[in-house]
C-alpha cells in the first residue's frame, strides 16, 4: 500500500498544534520531518539496552508514523526530541483534605498542562460543603468550589496553546456533596476545562435497580451523613446528562477488580477521557493502530500479518516512549518507571466496518470487534513478554497479578484520538461514524470540513454518486432516509444517531471485555432523546460490565465537537468541501 498524503486538514491541524516553529512562530518542520523527529527520540532509548538496533528500529517507526499506520498521542508528536520531551498524554494527581495538599495539586496540574498532559482528579476525599474546619473554627466549600479554583488555573494555562488545558474530575456516588457535583455544569460556562464522572459502586447500581436508599459518608470522619433515595441520584445523572452531557459514570469497582496492581493501592481516578485508570501520580503514554490502514489495496479483509507486526511495534514503541520521557513531576517518574503501563489502541475501527460491508451495532459486527480485540491482545501480551526478556520485568511486578515475564502491566487502552485521527483521515477510535459531511470545531474555534472518502468512493462504484445526493448530506446527520442510497450501502455508512443505545454500548462491552486499562467510547443520542435513554445506557453499559460510559444527546453543549456542515459547496470530483478562494470555489483535497 502507497503513503497516503496528508490531508488538508490534517496539515492545518500539524502546522497549529504539532510541527516546530522558530522564534518567528512560522512552521520550520514538514510533517515527514516531524515523523522523523520522533521515531530517531524514541528509537535513541535501544543505546541504553544494546538488545535491538538503533537505526534499523528507528526505520520502522518512522515508516509506520509516515504511512498513517500508527500515530502515538499528541504530546509524543508535539515534544519527542525537543527541550520539553514530555511524552505522556495522561495523568491522575492525588487530592487529600487540606488546604496544603490542594492547592499542590493546582501547581502540579498547572505543570502537567504546560506540557502538554491533561489531568485526572478525585475529590472524593475532601470534606462537603458546610463541614466543620477546625483549624479555623469555618466551614469547607466543599469539593466543587475547589474544582473551580481548577479551572480557573487550567484555563490560564492553556497548555501553550498547543493543546487546551484537560481535566477530568471524579466525586464518589456515596459523598455527601453527589448532588451538587452532578449538577456542577448546569451552570451556563461552569467548569469548561472538566468532564466530570461520578464514581459508581456496584452497591449504589444494585440499589438503585431495587429503588432503596443508600447512606452518604463524609470522608473526614467516615459517618453516615444521610441517607438518600438511589434511584433519585441515579436519574439526577441522567437528567443532567442530557442537559449538559455531564456527569459520566465510572464504575469504579469494575475498574479495580481488574487494577493489575493491587498491592499499590486501589485506583479513584482515571484520564480525562476515561479509558486509563490510574494511581495517584501515575501517567501513561498512548499510541493507535489505524485499522484502515491494515487492508491490502481494494481488499475488504485485514491483512492479519500487517496487524500483528503493528501491534508489535506498538508494544516496542511505547514502552521506548517511557524511558524517553522527560516528567514533569518526581513522583510521576518513580511510579511510572515502577509500572510501565502503556496503552496501545485502535482507530478506524467504523472505517474498517464500511470496507467489510458489516453494519455498526449487528452481531457481525460484535463478532468482528472481539476477534479483532482478542488478536490484537495476544500479539500486545507477547510482545510485553519478549521486551521483559531482554529488559526486564516491570519492576512492581511483585505487587501486581502478574508472575512473568511481563514489560508493562497495561498493554491496551481504547482512547477517542480525537485529533490524531484526523491527522490519520480515519475514523475516531471505536466510535461509529458521527455523519458522512460533518464539521469538527478544532484549534480554538476554528471549523475543519470532513466529507467520508469511503462513502464517496462507494457511491462513485456503486452508480449512485451525484452532487445533489452530496448536497443532500451536507445537512443530514444520516443517510438511511435517502432512496438513491442503496440499502448495502445505508447498512455499512449507518452513523451514530442511527444505532440503538445497547448497540452502541455492545461494541463498547465487546472491546472492554479484553482491554486491561478502558475503553473511551461516547453514546450518542439525537437531540429528541429523553433522559431515560441516558438513563437506560448507564443501566445497561453496569450491566455489560464497561468500566465507564458517557452519553451525549445532540446539541445539549455549548461548541460541540463535531456538527452537520450546513449548506456548503462540495466538490462534484472528490466530494470534498470547498472553499472561496480569489472570488473562485477551490477544493481543499484537490486543489
């Protein structure tokens, strides 16, 4: 398979966020220049262990970047062989009950931002609102008055402007502040830097199902402070969800019955996206297989040799990425280097449906995703096991479930690649396609045109490609009411508003299922949803034993992501959006 080139919109994102720009601010790297960059960083870390060769590795990791084959997370394209070498897109920092220990934390994640990380939180340990301070004879504000002093340090930081400042923020089902947590951004621009999860118990769901009460404890002196009505909360999560798209769930005793490391401590917070639990302090580095890049030319079957020896370079490159590392915090080096958690993933999984033919959601699509998952697991777990022979076991490996030999005591995470798949032109993650011509809002504001090749190139070969069929789309978010699409085609272009909820959280459950870390997957629901579908899909993603699940209803947050284009002009070539230019419209693909 031929380099794919570099989209046009994925070389506006480069020049924004990821190549090198001299004192000027004018970019002075191409994007092959920053591949380069980045695989010679990490292949320089084989000198310190003499077992695999320097420039032959570096070779291969550059190919594979260059090809669109697998991309690392942002702050390894950004920072890998530059003075600020931090690598690692993800990290928890721990929270206790004083005054001290939190504002730390606020420099600590002032830090991580800078270079480009985002931040996990729990503020499960702080006491409620109107407690008792002794030291000053006051009452606490409470675990949300402090998430504000967060945003506000967040905000002033914004990474650089390079990556916008990210924080996840988690508060336990059973703290007495639960209900003013879930409400947290009801408040038109309230915590505009946080998504923000409700740690679950698998006691409150259970209760919640029965409809009984259950007690709220205040963390400073570990008593009951009232007992409230599970359903209640569970349906204000639901309520607000839909309003806002926030609160998500974590079910946080699914998360630790499968903590690789027990004898380090329970896990109270993950990423701020949610697919990698972490331990106070711990970091983690991620990297995505493009799945549409595993097929032969015109093939509708996985190259099944392409993907175990991408895998295998995923597994090598990222545990390099952690020994390359420059953290920004001590406690984050010690605890990282003693794990050596990485978490290799997958995007272009919806492209890879639409080249099978195989619709999103249906049983034959579940049984593609744990064959494909299970696959990629066992070459991951090799690879992991082979490192460790030649470099040793994860040092921790004796406080963890492991005997040996075993590198990282995570190998896999599903993350969004919200951003790297664009740079990929592939679909995001696991996520079912939002819409065939959509709108991302990226760079701070700015609005990048995406039309699905694959569609396009469908309807070409199919006889049913006309410009105002792509006219058509540029104002719908799906294409099953549209007669000159055929009913094949419909099936493997299905979007996201099209799938059931339990579809959607099938897929998300079918991935978990063989996943050590999460799985970062969004529910989405047409705008006429009530909030019992948001209730409904935590109920339901509980009962399939996901780790997490978010649900977003369409247009009920201020600067979506993703919307329909609108009335604009597409290419009558290659479908592509266009632009005006000079007074003329030009296509931004073909030029």
């Amino acid at each position: 398979m031929n380099s794919p080139p570099i989209s046009a919109n994925a070389l506006q994102v480069l020049e924004k966020r990821y190549l090198i720009k001299g004192e000027d601010g004018k970019v002075i790297e191409t994007p092959d220049q920053m591949f380069r960059r980045v695989a010679r960083n990490v292949a320089a870390v084989n000198d310190h262990y003499h077992d695999r060769k320097r420039a032959e590795e570096e070779e291969k990791f550059y190919r594979a970047m260059r090809d669109l084959e697998f991309l690392p997370n942002s702050p390894t394209l950004m920072n890998a062989g530059t003075d600020l070498q931090q690598l690692s897109a993800c990290f928890v920092v721990p929270i206790d009950d004083s005054i001290e220990s939190i504002y730390t934390a606020v420099k600590q994640a002032a830090l991580i931002h800078q270079t480009g990380g985002g931040a996990g939180f729990s503020f499960s340990r702080l006491r409620p609102a109107g407690d008792a301070v002794k030291s000053t004879g006051g009452i606490a504000s409470g675990p949300v008055s402090f998430m504000k002093v967060f945003d506000a340090a967040t905000e002033a930081i914004k990474q650089g402007g390079r990556r916008r400042g990210a924080n996840m923020g988690i508060l336990r089902v059973d703290h007495p502040d639960v209900e003013r947590f879930i409400s947290a951004k009801e408040e038109s621009g309230a915590l505009t830097n946080f998504n923000i999860s409700v740690a679950v118990t698998d006691e409150f769901m259970e209760k919640a199902g029965k409809g009984e009460d259950y007690d709220l404890v205040n963390p400073r002196t570990d008593k009951v402070s009232r007992t409230v009505s599970a359903p209640y909360i569970l349906e204000r999560m639901a309520t607000s969800a839909w309003n806002t798209g926030d609160p998500g769930a974590i079910f946080i005793d699914a998360v630790n019955r499968s903590n690789p490391t027990p004898g380090l401590g329970d896990i109270e917070a993950t990423n701020p996206c949610g697919e990698v639990p972490l331990l106070p302090f711990e970091a983690c580095n991620l990297g995505s297989i493009n799945l549409d890049r595993m097929f032969g030319d015109d093939s509708a079957e996985l190259d099944m040799d392409k993907l175990a020896r991408t895998v295998d370079l995923g597994v090598r490159f990222l545990d390099n990425v952690i020994d390359a590392n420059r953290f920004p915090l001590e406690e984050t080096r010690a605890v990282v280097l003693g794990n050596r958690k990485i978490g290799l993933g997958v995007m272009g999984f919806a492209d890879m449906l639409a080249r099978m033919r195989v619709r999103y959601g249906s049983k034959r699509s579940l049984e593609i995703a744990e064959n494909l998952i299970v696959f990629i697991k066992d070459k991951a777990e090799k690879a992991s096991g082979d490192i460790a022979r030649s470099r040793g076991d994860f040092p921790n490996i004796s406080k963890s479930i492991f005997k040996g030999p075993r590198r990282n005591a995570t190998v896999l995470s599903i993350a969004p690649t919200g951003t790297i798949s664009m740079i990929a032109s592939c679909s995001s993650g696991i996520e079912p396609y939002y819409a065939i011509a959509y709108t991302k809002n990226v760079l701070g504001g700015q609005r990048l045109m995406e039309v699905n090749p694959h569609f396009v190139s469908a309807a070409v070969k199919g006889g049913f490609y006309s410009e105002e069929l792509m006219r058509k789309l540029t104002t719908s978010l799906s294409v099953q009411g549209l007669d000159e699409v055929p009913k094949e085609a419909k099936d493997a272009f299905v979007t996201a508003h099209d799938i059931e909820v339990e579809e959607q959280v099938d897929v998300q459950a079918v991935f978990q299922k063989h996943v050590d870390n999460a799985v970062s997957k969004t529910i989405n629901l047409p705008e006429s949803s009530s909030w019992k579908d948001v209730l409904r899909a935590y109920q339901y993603a509980h009962s399939k034993k996901c780790k997490g699940i978010t649900v977003y209803r369409e247009g009920s947050r201020q600067g979506q992501v993703l919307t329909a284009l609108g009335s604009i002009s597409l290419c009558p070539h290659c479908g592509q959006p266009m632009r005006a230019e000079e007074g003329a419209m030009q296509c931004e693909s073909c030029g």
